[in-house]
C-alpha cells in the first residue's frame, strides 16, 4: 500500500567538510569539547574524522574512517590531553576516501609540530603542487590541505610567526579555505577572501571556540561571538585573541547552498539563521507558483523546513505525509535492479492513510539527477495521493562547484539536458517549480555577498581551463590505500 | 544561545521486540525480505538481532548484538538461504543484555529443527521455569522464549503436528506473546489471547509474510492481509495458509501505548493508522486544555505528531523548534557530571531565532521519571522562549507494566510521586496537561479492547504476587556472559 | 634452492579438547589462573575457548572463538572474578565449528547454574539424544556437552548431591570423557571407565587444580599431585577434596596416541614423560630397521623429539634440517592449486647447506594420507639430500578413533589403501619404516592400560554400527551458524 | 616442579626491519609473492608491514600494524594488481610504534609515485632532517625513509633518471640502508656502502626479487643469484637487470649479529650460512671451555643451531630440556610482579624428567640485561638440574648499536656493569662462558668485512656525539598517533 525510496540520501550533493578548534583557559577539556563539537557537524562529513591536541607543544592525535561515534571513546578521548585542539568531519569530494586522507594532517616543520584543519577546494591545487614537486617536496595524501601546509611551512621559514606565515600563504591559495590551525604555542583560524566557506568564534568562558558553524558552539556549551571575516586571520594564544585582515579585492562569496541544504537548520551562518532561510524559501515558492492542494509535505529532512514555510504563506495545512527510517545510516545492502524495481520500501515510506486521496503539495530543497524525485512522487502516488505539486526551494542546477561541494558536471546535472517541464514530467509530478534566482536572492533578506555559481553560472573566483574540462581533474597520479 | 538533551532517548519506555517471518514461493528471497523487514522494525529493538533461514529442512542463522545494518551484510545474507526465514530484533526488557539472548531462538527438538522469533512477556514464567527444572530441564538462556520453546517441545511428544502443539501448549503460557515459529515444513505465526502485541499477515505475490507492523510489510514490498486476531494460530506450508483459534473467555487488550509511542508512524495496527492516533491524541489535548501561544513544537521524533494536531485543532501555527542529531545513535561518550549541569548540548538543540521571545506549546508522548522534559523546557527558556506549555499526549504513568515493555515499577515513576501540578513546576513549564484516561479512549476513534493498566492500573491478566512485589523478578539465577 | 611444505598442521590429527578447573583458597586469581592453564593446553584446541568463574553461587564467563590470546584480554580477566573457575580449548571433531559449540556450557539447572567442560567423545551420544528428545528436551548446540548436561541435570532430580548426580550419569555415558564441573559450590572432575583421556590435580598452595596435561600445572603455579583415575569423581568444595570411583568391568584404555602426538612434550600422562616415549619411539625404530646415514633429522615439532632418541641409539647425529615458520599460525592465504605446484615454500623450509649430498634419515610422528611426507622428503630432495629414509613413530593408522580425535575413516587412511612399500615410493622416500606394533607397547615402558584401536582395531569400549557405517554420523539436524 | 619464564623474546636484541620486492614477467602474481616473502621476514620485524604494488604506473597499497597474517586476506591481497610490488615488515627502535610509520613510504614526487622501503638506521637524520625542515619540507612520519624519500626526490629534479637519483642521494646518507625503491616503471635495490644489513637478488623464471634474507627467496620460490653488493644500486625494468656501484673508501661492515641472532637459520648471508655459522659458534664454544656434563641443550629457538654444534664437538649428547610454547604471540596478559615471583611459567618450561639429576650445558645466543639468563637457569634447576654450565654463542655487548638494531646504551648493558664472572653468579649458573671476540671472527670461516661494533666498540662508520650522549636521539618533537 505504501511505497519508498533508496539510496536517498547518497545522490543528494555533499558539503565537503567541517573543521573545529578551541584553546582552553583550563576550565575545559579540549579533546571532549572537540568531540562535542565534531557531533554536532556530523552532517557535513561522515567518512572520516580526527582530532589533534597539543600539550606543551607535544601533539598527539587520532584519525579514523567513520563517524565521530565510531571513531572516538573515552579512552582514545582520555589520552588525548593539552591545552588546544583541532578537529575535522570529511566527506571526500576530491582526494580519495582513504585513511591517509583523515585530517587533522599532523606534521613537523621547521618551528615544531603543526596540525592543520581545512574545508574547502583549492583552484590552483595542481600549479602549486607542481611547483612544490619540482622543489623536491614529496606528497603523502592526496588532499589539498598538505599543499596548504608546504605553502605555509615554506612561508614560516623567513617569516617571524606562525600567523605572518598564513598570512604570507593566503595570496597564493586561491579557491575556498576555511582553516583552523594548531601551532605548538598558538592557534589559528582562516578564512578565504570570498568567505566561500562558513567559519564562527565563540567563548566557554575564557576558552575560544572556532567552528564552521554554530550549532557545533551550541553543542560544546560555547557562546557564539561572530563570525571570522572573509581574509581574516585570527590568532589565539596566552596573550589573548587578535586578528589579521589584509585588503583584497573581491566580494563576499559565501556559498548560498548552506542555507539550502549542507547546514544544519539550527545553525545561524554570518548573521542569517538557517531555519528561517528555508522557511522563506518555502514561503516565495507558494507566491511564486500557487496551487490548490490538500496539504504541504516536505521531503524529509531538509524540504521540511521549507514544507512548513509554504503551509504558513498559503494556508495549506502541513503534514507528516513521509517518515524516514533514522536507524539506516550510511551503509545498507543494496537490493538488487530486480528488487528495486518491485519498489522496496527502506529508507522512506509514504503514511498511506494520511496521503491517500489527496491533493498534496511536497517540497524537497534541489534536484540533481532526478531520479529520486521521480521514485518519492511515485511512491506518494502508489500510496494512493490524488496529486503531487513538486516544489523545489532553489534553482536548477546548471553549472559544477569547484568550490568545495560535489555538485557535479554538467552532464549529470538534469537541468542541463531538460526543460523544467521535461523534469516534472519524468518525475510523475502534476506540477513542478523551482524557486527561481530572484526568489533566492531574497531568502537571506536584505543581505547580499553570497555565491550562487551552481544556479547563475557567475563564478566569483577564476577557475582554471583544466578544472572546466574535467571537473575532478586530479593532480596526483592515483595512489590507492586499501 | 542554545541549550540541549542528552541520554534522551535512554529514558523513554522501551519496546521488547519485533517479529518477522516470512514463507517464499520462491519469487522473494527470504533472507533479504527479512533483513528489509528488520529494517523497518529496529524501532522495536537495537540491542541485537537475528535472521534464520530454512533451506528444505535445514536451518542456517546468524544473530548478532547491534543494529541490523551492523549485524548483516550481503555475505552473510547471500550465505543464508532457503524457502523460509524467521528474524527478530530485541530489546532486552527481561533477560540480560548478552549475545545468548540474541534471538530467534533456534533449537533441535523430537521433530528436528525449530526457530522461534517472540515479542511480549510471560507473567509465569518462572512457574514453568521451576516445573522444567524438575523434570530435568536445563536453560542455556535467561530469555522466556526458551520457556516457549520448551512447552512447545513438550507438547510436540505427543501432538500430531507442530501446528497442534503450539495450540496446546498456548492455555499454559500467561502473559503476552507475538510469536513467529519456522519448523522443518511450516511457518507458524501465533498471538496471545488477549492480543497485547500486534501481529499482522502480509502478502508478496505467493509468498506469505507475518510481521509485528504493517511499516515492515512496506519495507518487503507485501500487501498487507489482515492482523493475527487474539489466540489465532496462523500455519502457512506447501497446501496455503490455515488458520486455529481456541474460544477463550478474555478481551482482546492491545497495548496503547503502541499508538502513543511504540509502533513506527506509518504503521497501521489493527485497522487504526498510528500517525491519526497520534495526531488525534494532539487535537484532543488542544481541546482538553486550551493555552494562547505563538506556536506549536514536538518533541522530536514522537511528539512531532501530535503536535501538527495540536496545531490544526487550535488554530496555533507549528514549527520546528527542535532539532535532533541523527548521527548520534544509541552510543555516544557521556559527559560527566560537571558537563552535564553546564547543560551540553548533543543530542537536542533549540532553534533559538525561532523561540526566541515566543509563548511555545510544546508536545511530548508520555513523562516516566521528569527529568527529561525539565531540560527541555530549561533548554527552550535558555534559547528565549517566553513560555512554554507542555503537554503530553498520554496519561500519567501510574502502574508498572508486566506485559512486555520496561515502565518500570512504582518508584520510578514521576507520577505517583508527585501531583500533575507539582511535575509542571519540575519541569519548569509554564502549565501542563496529560492526556486524561477519558480522552486517550477516544485516540483510537469508536474502538475497544486496549491495555491501559500502566494508566489505569486495570490489568486484564492476572500478575503473580511476587511479580507485584518485584517488577524484575528474575527466575534465573543471574549468569554473565561478558 | 630449498623446498618446503604447506597445510601441515592441517593434515595432522586432532586432539578435541583440554579442559582446566580451579578451587581457589583466594590466594590464587581462579580466572588468570585458568587462562595461564588454557595457554598451555592450547595445543589441544584452537578453534575455541572460554572461561567461567563462580563468585558465591554467581556464575559469570567469557567465551569466543580463536586462540586463547585473542579471545581474552586484562579486561575481560578481571571481570572474571570468583572463587572457583572452569576453562576449556577446543577443536571441533564433532559439532560444528561455531560460537554456540564453544565450551565451557554453562546453563542453569533445578539447583543454580552449572558449568560444564568436556573432552573426549561419546558414542552413544545419539542414542541418549532420542530419548531426551522424545521427553520433550530442546537442544541449542551439536556437543556432547549437552547431553552430558542433561543427563546429570536429570539424575540431579532425584540424587542428593551434584556428585552424587554425576556418579549415576557416568554408567549411561558411554566413550570417552574427561570432564571439569563446577556447581555453585563444588568444583568436580571426572573421567570415563577406560580413562581414554587425561586428567590431572594439582595443588597451588591450598587451592586445587585440574587439568588436562601436567603442562598446565606447570604454566600456572601447581604442583601435580595425582592424575584422576578412570572411573573417578573427584570434589572440591570448602570442606576440602573428596573422591567416589564405582567399581567397573573395563580395563584403563589411555589413548596411546597422546604420546606420539597429542600431549605436550613436557608432560607427564598417568606416570609417563611424554618426551621420554618419544625418544623411545626413536630409540626403537633406530633398532627396527637400521639403516647407515650422515643424519638424523625430525620434522617440527613433533617428530624432534623421536629424532633425538634415533640418534642417540644410532649415533648417527642429529641436524635441524628443517625449519619451521612459527609466526604463521591457522590462517594464512591458500595458494592456488598452480602456485602449490611450483611448491611454494613457506611452513617448513630445508637447510639446504645442511642437507646437500646427505644420507638423511627423518622422523615423523605419524601419517594419515600421505601428501605431507611426500612433499617434505620432495623438498629435502630438491634441496639435495642425497637418500631420505622415512621413520615413522607410530605404526600404520588402519581404523578410525570413535574416542575424541579426528582420525578419519578407512577411505582416508593411507595404510587402508597401500602396502608400507607403496607407501615409501609415493613419499619419495629411499626407505621406509613405522614404528610395529609390539615396539608401540613398549614406548611407555613395562605400563598396560593403553588403546591402541587406531593401529590395532581393538576397541575397548563397542561402537555402533550407525558410526561404524558412518564415522561422523551426526544425531543432529545441521543446524549452521554463520 | 618445573619452573619457566616470561617475556623471553621481548628483552632480546631487534632487528629493525625486513625488506621484499619483485618485478614480475607477468607470470607470478607481485602481490601474492611479496605476501610469501614477508612471511618468512616476519622474524625480522612484528610490529606492521605493508605491500605496494605498481599497475602500469599506479601504485596501490595496503599497510597495517600486526603480523603479515593479520593485516592481509586474500580479498586484499586479490585486490593489489600491478607488475611490481615492494613489501616490508618492521620493528620499531627509532621513530614511534604508529600506523603513519609503516612502511613501504608510499608518495607523490616530481615523476609520479614512489614507493620505498628501508632496512637500517640513517646516523645523520638529524642534520639532513634541519636542512630540509629549513627549505620548507614537511614530515609527516618519524621514520629515516621519509628523510631518503626527500633526498632522492631532491636529487631527481636534476637527475636524468631515479636510478641516477639514488645513485647521487646514497653518499649524503650516513648509516645503514638496504632500500627497495619502486617507481612508475623500474625497481631498485640498494645497499650502503659498509653493506651494514643484508640484502640479495633471486629470481623466479623471468621475474626479479630482492629480499633481506634468502629464506624469502625459498617462500616465494625464487632461486638465489647473489647478494647485492655494498654500495650497489641494481635497477630493473623492461629492459632487465642493471647495476651501478661507485668507489668508496670503506670497507664491507655486514653487521655480525645478523649470524648470531637476527637472520632466520635457514639463510645464507653473502655466502655464509646461518645455521653453521651458529653451529660453528657452539663447536668454537666447545673447545674454548671444555666442561663435563651429561647433555647439552638450547634455549629455543636461537640457542638450539649452537646446541647442537656444541654436541657435535663435546662429544655431549643433544637434548630438548626447554620447550616453548609457540600459540604465545606478543601479546599475552603479564602477570603482576607478585604472581611474577612466584615463578609462573607460561612462555618455556623445563622437561623435567630429562634434566633433573642432570649436569647440563645450556647454549644461548647472548645476554643483554641478564635477567633472562637467571631466569632459565632457576627453572632449570629448579626443575632438578644439578649443574648448569651457561655458554654463550656471542662475545658481551659492550657498546650501543646505531646501525639499526636496539642493542641499548652501556647503561642497560649487563656487561659494561659486572664482570663476566659476576655475570654467571646472577645468573645462578655454576660456569659461565661467552664466545671470545676471537672465535667470533672464526663463526663465518675465513670471511672478512664484518661489524662487530656492538662487542669491540670498533665503529666502522662515525657516529654524531649527539647520538652518542643519547642512543635515542630523536629529531622530531614527538607526534604521538593513538
């Protein structure tokens, strides 16, 4: 009577990563509030997760593959003893998903021990890593962040401090980079100058908090304080905080598709909160394209937010209409074609008494293949609802991130082959609608400074010809870690 | 800003288990339908679980403590294969927490192998205990279902079938019992007389499936048929399916509280859709206790429910509110005590941009010891609600229960402590209001035959003196099994 | 330039089990007491093992597959506490190779709980397991254990005391057993009739010990005090150590193949030094068939000992000659059929400076189908011995052991199918020899009392037709654990 | 009655490493080789091993702490194709016990993938270490390889070939190194110019390997060709096997110790054997101080070879007298010091009917802090022996080790504490005799070109006053990885 969904989650854009730093006045452990923290930024990265501590500039640390749960206990979290730490969650997007690729990525320099967080995407990954290479640097990972630490260790070398040397290094990177850096004596956090990436300060007391977002300060009892600016560098050490701006020339970018989907909803990104962008999105959708219809639904979890701010706008009530099985995480055994076709029911399941014989409008937040969209109206359909009114909370996608998601190249992207049109009808729906630029203009209010590349096309940094050719081009001849 | 709940879910009632069996034609795998239909069902228990199979005779299983998707993978499913399978998850209620206790419980008996999946508890089970004992019998596990196996092998010495033993052996065994059975030839489905656990029949194609929801005929692509009736005993083998059931002088007394808060959303139990029920008990606490607010929350997940009927019954618009970290599932590191009075946030966050300055109606299934709602409500005060107004879609908890959940026994429970007024004041609410006994009557529309006791205190089946005396008594002298 | 051999062990006969108990005074850790026993008993099995204590009537235990080492930890055995203790070691002759099988069994009974280990082999096993069944008795495992179980629990019904229930037991046991019991308050051993296989006690100050092998005494502490005698029921309990032996009609039956192979080298079996047979083995086969040669070599382990006592009455001396990699263990990568032909060298390896252009005589303890002798004298060959002369330290196996080893049936016995001719000419061997019959009985000095079936066909105790039809007839429906 | 000992292999000297690869015709499989090839290196470090293979340029790996057996299957061995592959095993004496240090050092250079695997101990890694640190390197590791990964990668920006890379990095490295490098499309072996470790050429058929030791020629099936020479640097690829050696002014230095105690007994060492290197020790002892006894014994396994030589030479018959037991790996539970005193025997026990009365000369291969000699002699004696005459197959250690292996500082060396005379007092023996550094020189016949430094303090290569004020000098600030 029912129907469901697979692999729901596995086609929906990644964000790639999530960093987290903090230096203790004493009061609190810095490796449990890491731990904390780490929780609460699950969601943007679930292979691989580390934290490294200093202890009077000795640094110990662990990485594993795996969700914070199952990499960390409170052995490895008891061991792990010092004044500063840095954590990180990674979802691959590019590098592969093996153990070596874990961050923090620890390593010794010519000032001692430096342990470096990063989410992000560089641009110019494969010019730097080819000057490095023919300097006779040896790459052990195939991440971006050991190109970031040779550019700063290779700074340090004549600059005076550690922060002058990330200063010195931020010019040459180009691309995306939120960074948290642990010295032995200082710790640091950075931010692009286009602000791609989301990056917070907050305070436990006397202790300093840097997290990409704020739910993580929420989740370690820190209150949050602001937001590192784009180009900012900010220093913490026994002396205090201070920071570093230099001026450069672009606008703020932040990557307006955390609203949308990679944070979490109770997370308030440069002075927007989460929640109430998806709201608002949700809202524009039901003046953009109205339609008489039973009840409003979301796709749970993101279109949900935005379910509950079309039903405020149009009057339409919201209801439950799909439950998601919480307990299926990351890895469960795949049907087979043939069973898949017989519409097994795992991941989501229609309420079919709720749904049937009703006019429902359902809000999910992006397409990106389309194929799920197609199997949840069909599930909705096979449950016995009368219609199905697709409406998505952000443009189509037309255009890859090299900024540090996954969304893909162009020939994955459905909105790339088909007419909006075309879409609703290949996913069953009575009508479809995507929120359209202008509305998405308007779902942070009056704030501008955002990137919106994947919908407009309009790149706010330059990306190499190589990259646009080949979206994954990869700098380093394949190295596998089984 | 924010604040947050830790060990949430730990103190909530627990369900026993969940049982799934399924009979193939041959179409359907049954090692794969049943780890599907397992899926659907870990709600009912994430302690361990199990799945036997039944290739012409021959039974080949594998249990395992944990989750479904930690306990199988498809080598393990591809190796378990035949024309019949039984599976089980457990949440141990009764009988320690050791792989022994895994279940289903597959043994050898006079008529070679038999496999048995039980959801529900036996209230004299020690007297069969002791009368086993005495006979010579020896017991390798601390479960009741050892105590079924038993009286069914018994039976079996001298009954023409197995069919015929299980019917026999059902007037001796007291208390609640869901059971899926698989002998050699035949797959066995039976209910306890009064019908405390839900049962139901389910259909692929020729295949037959049983199962504890109708969420897990969904998740294995079955129709669903019609539930077990009380006392029904349902045998499906190469002629089709046959149906026994001995007149008995009992009601039928499903629990309710697997319409408030055990049974998956999307569950239809006895002809009675678990989200209505729900949504119903919502609307009827809106008109029970009327509150002028801003908004209306749930608890997540099982108070999101009757808060959207709490919402369309007053008029009182719904939001989020809350929101839970999935990630986190039943093993995350507990803070000490110091953490945890500075209120870490883990596991639940307030959307504080939401609250903020607003008078909440907030919903939750049931209270058992308090102290969870006053960290809520602390939590949503924290992040600036104005009022909050709990209300809870149950009744107070007033009696242990003896049938197959952990509501413990009289100390532990809030309500027989304190006066209603006295638990809003615990919990730091604004005001309070259960659901009265009159009103959760009426969650179910026009039907009868429900358990209530652990509201009511009117047990429809006798309890034994000593289980009175010590809700956990154990007939076992304790053996660990580390 | 060398050769070697692979499955060596495999093909080797296996002992089923050893078996450990203590009686702690509570100067002595019963739990690490056990498991320095079961580490010197691990030759006698290395499939399973497990450990249970009894702390005032309180049983707790560990059991899990694999050797000793890797099935425990300091964590575990401080767990374990309690005044008395049960450990076992197995190797899977009959039951399956699963967790369920590992012993001790521990189960609860009409007087508490009982822990049982077992060695040996019953051979009326079916029988006892009909009639159980057709009394209505499930069974949860495929060992003997469970029968033995029942049948004391049964006889525990009515008898006064534990051991005076494992006394009436015994008569209606039939094969061999050497058992270690511990109930709530007395820890029992017992050995069948013809005492097939061995048993000990110690003493560690006050507290008493049983094992399997003198060895174990040795690893933890004890000294040996006496072996248990065929037909006697040893307790221990606070009012100190008790013995009860029935006068029975059979004559002590010690499996004379424990010398050859099975027991440790440092032990001492029932007044006779294991390695003292074994270099009487030698000693003899030096005068049954002499033979002039530069060296005498053993193949490891077991064939050292007799090579030693060879050369000493030969004087011929002894070399290494071969080699044996000890860090592989049970589990290393098959070859594929192709990679074993070009001979791989990797178990056993040739001194080739050694063993160029020399006469060798080499002892082995035994051979069963034949393959390992002829790859080690091909490999001793290729490595350039000049002439390999075969000995063999026990005679030819020409019938199955239906007493607690793996020795197989006629098929698969080599000595079945070829004359001691052949036999030398398929193992490449220039001559051959086994140790005669009439030399066996003199290993052990002027001492009766052995069985030698598995070279004579003397059984001492009968064997049913069912298992001489089908050595590893199994009374159970497989029942297959994954 | 028997008395043994505890920790026995851990207070031996350790070898550092062991070190495989082969270039393949295509008609062995690389991984599959290197996987029988580490096997039998496995004595020569326990700690954790790896295998990269090359495909066409890629390079794939897998590496993990633990014994061969333990970190591969053959799902991943199946899984590692390529033409070549390089392999090693490790103990750790410099640079942490952690998973970053295991070898081989795969990584990314200015040509694509290198691969890298080291046996030895660089003297000069602290200087060469700064020098990078101040250009800007990063490490990432605390193991000497990645300092050569460096110098090589250096050197080949401006070296028309890798060969011609090592070949120029070799005279900046101080130490010892026996290297197997492995780039997109050749395979090297080199050795440094003392030829301090071990290292050889075999080939099966077509296809090239290089090895520590010869026993990992046997296990793959490879014939011997002949030893790399010091200095050499040998190339292959496609186009065969090249070799290059500049002139040095120093003279071979292949450690000794390797004869004594490190290599397996059935290698051959530039053109010695192992196994009468070690039987000539024993023969040499023999003479060197006659003494009367009844038998002669070896502490297993080393002190057997030289056991059995002093036989050979005295005239004293050969016996077992210890036993070990072979299922304790490194890992087994130690026991408190008390159970300690109270003598538990777990690791050797003595046969004690053979040695008790006995006069015995017991044959070990050296002392280092001489616990463990005292140790064996109690439970010898203890176990009835009446004499104990201890003979030791090496001169006393004297003098640190830097070229690999962890013969510790003077500090910890018995004999740079007590006279050899007081040495046989502690050790309870009733004579006392090490090998004289005279006869030493005699164990590998008329051979020249050894390292004695460990004995005679005649340091062939200098040796940094850094490293000799402190043997463990370690360059980097600790990283510790849990």
């Amino acid at each position: 009577m029912n129907s469901s969904i697979m692999d729901y989650d596995v086609l929906k854009p990644h964000e790639e990563c999530g960093v987290f730093g903090i230096y203790s006045d004493g009061d609190v452990s810095p490796a449990y509030a890491t731990y904390n923290g780490l929780l609460a930024l699950q969601h943007r990265g679930q292979e691989s997760c580390g934290i490294a501590v200093c202890d009077r500039g000795v640094v110990s640390y662990s990485k594993d593959m795996g969700l914070v749960t199952e990499a960390f206990n409170d052995k490895i979290l008891d061991s792990l003893k010092g004044q500063m730490a840095v954590g990180h969650v990674r979802y691959s997007t590019s590098g592969g998903s093996v153990r070596e690729n874990a961050q923090p990525l620890v390593m010794r320099y010519i000032k001692g021990t430096l342990a470096i967080a990063h989410n992000g995407n560089l641009t110019n990954a494969y010019e730097l890593h080819r000057v490095l290479e023919r300097r006779g640097c040896i790459f052990q990972t195939t991440i971006d962040t050991e190109v970031i630490a040779y550019m700063i260790a290779r700074e340090r070398v004549d600059a005076p401090s550690i922060e002058e040397a990330v200063r010195r290094a931020i010019p040459k990177l180009q691309g995306s980079f939120s960074l948290v850096i642990m010295s032995p004596q200082k710790l640091i956090a950075a931010r692009d100058p286009h602000g791609f990436r989301p990056l917070c300060i907050g305070k436990i007391g006397n202790s300093t908090v840097f997290a990409s977002e704020t739910c993580a300060l929420d989740a370690c009892g820190a209150e949050f304080v602001r937001d590192v600016e784009p180009g900012e560098v900010v220093v913490v050490d026994q002396d205090g905080m201070r920071s570093f701006r230099d001026p450069v020339d672009v606008e703020k970018s932040l990557c307006i598709f955390e609203y949308i989907y990679f944070a979490r909803t109770d997370s308030i990104i440069d002075g927007i909160s989460v929640y109430e962008a998806r709201k608002q999105a949700g809202r524009l959708l039901a003046k953009q394209l109205p339609v008489e219809a039973d009840m409003v639904i979301g796709v749970p979890e993101s279109g949900i937010d935005a379910a509950i701010g079309y039903s405020e706008e149009s009057g339409i009530p919201y209801e439950k209409g799909i439950v998601k099985n919480t307990y299926i995480g990351r890895t469960f055994i795949k049907p087979s074609q043939s069973e898949r076709e017989r519409s097994v029911r795992i991941k989501l399941n229609a309420l079919s008494n709720c749904v049937k014989g009703k006019r429902i409008v359902m809000l999910d937040d992006s397409i990106v293949r389309g194929t799920t969209s197609a199997r949840i109206v069909s599930m909705l359909k096979d449950a016995g609802a009368k219609e199905v009114h697709l409406r998505i909370s952000s443009p189509p996608f037309l255009w890859p991130c090299y900024y540090g998601t996954d969304i893909p190249s162009k020939d994955d992207l459905i909105a790339c082959q088909y007419s909006i049109e075309e879409i609703g009808k290949m996913s069953f729906a009575d009508s479809i609608a995507f929120l359209s630029v202008e509305n998405l203009a308007k779902i942070m209010g009056s704030r501008k400074g955002y990137c919106d590349a994947c919908f407009s096309g309009k790149y706010p940094a330059p990306i190499p010809d190589y990259l646009i050719a080949n979206k994954d081009y990869d700098y380093s001849t394949p190295i596998k870690r089984l």
